[in-house]
C-alpha cells in the first residue's frame, strides 16, 4: 500500500521535471525565472570609440558558438534600441530586457557609436560592455557584424 507521504514525494518529484520538445534538439528547461539583473555600476566617462570592435567570451566556450556570433549567423534574436537613453534608462532597459528574455540563446543590443558626443568617445557603448561584462548569465559578446549594426551594435550569448 502506497501512503500520503509516498505520493507527495512522488509528485514533487514529477513536477519538478522538465519536459522535452521531442522536436527540437535541445531540452526545453521551465527553470525558476532569474530576478533582474541590478548589481550593475553606471559608468561616468566613455572610454570606448564609437568604431572600436568589442569582444568578450568566458573561458571554455566553443570557438564555433563564437565565430558563429561573430558572423551574425545566429538567426533570430531579440533586439533592444538604446539610442536616444541617459546611462541610467539604458542600464534599467538592459536589466528588464534581458530579465524578459533570459531563456533566449541570443539577444541583440544596439548602443549607437556616439556620433553625437565628444571626441567620438560613446558613453552609451562603455556602458553596455560594462553592463554586459558585470551580468552572470552573459557568457560572450562582441561587436555585430555590419548588416546587424556594426560597432555600434552588439550580440550577446546567454546562458539558457
């Protein structure tokens, strides 16, 4: 005979589990959702010209994944515009927007290659290479290539 308890720890068990999309080729993971990312620091002084390649990966990533990104062949990925935001709105944009599609492979951030500050320096570009170093569940970015923005764009690979 099967008890209460028995049951329970049974059911747990069965909910807790992920189910597979036997049509893809990777699982599907109804993880808990992350809170959004607020542990970043705003920047005060652009250190990045608005042509300079940007480009960061964690260690033991595939050169594949990254090469792949680089050559924008990574199909379709969430984009978010910060043209036209302070530091402060773009951070909160960023945190809300990556919150919002952190079960994604890929998204896309276009910062503008500051054109329209001085000496072409970009404070909006330093601050999402800041932004994007600082957040745990970034694991590479770089610069798009220029169909998708160029240097003033970026791809970035989420852990999923």
């Amino acid at each position: 005979m099967i008890n209460d308890d028995d049951k329970q720890l049974f059911r747990a068990s069965v909910d807790a589990n992920a189910p597979i999309d036997k049509d893809s080729t990777r699982q599907v993971a109804h993880q808990a959702n992350q809170p959004a990312f607020t542990a970043y620091s705003y920047i005060t002084e652009a250190r990045l010209n608005g042509s300079e390649i940007v480009a960061y990966a964690k260690g033991g990533l595939s050169p594949k994944i990254i090469k792949k990104m680089k050559r924008g062949d990574i199909g379709y990925t969430p984009t978010l515009d910060l043209h036209g935001q302070t530091v402060v709105e773009a951070c909160e944009s960023m945190s809300q927007f990556m919150h919002h599609h952190q079960h994604e492979e890929f998204v896309h951030i276009i910062h503008g290659k500051g054109y329209h500050s001085e000496n072409g320096m970009s404070i909006l570009k330093t601050q999402v290479v800041s932004f994007l170093s600082q957040h745990p569940q970034v694991l590479a970015f770089n610069s798009c290539p220029d169909k998708d923005g160029g240097t003033g764009a970026v791809f970035a690979l989420l852990k999923h």
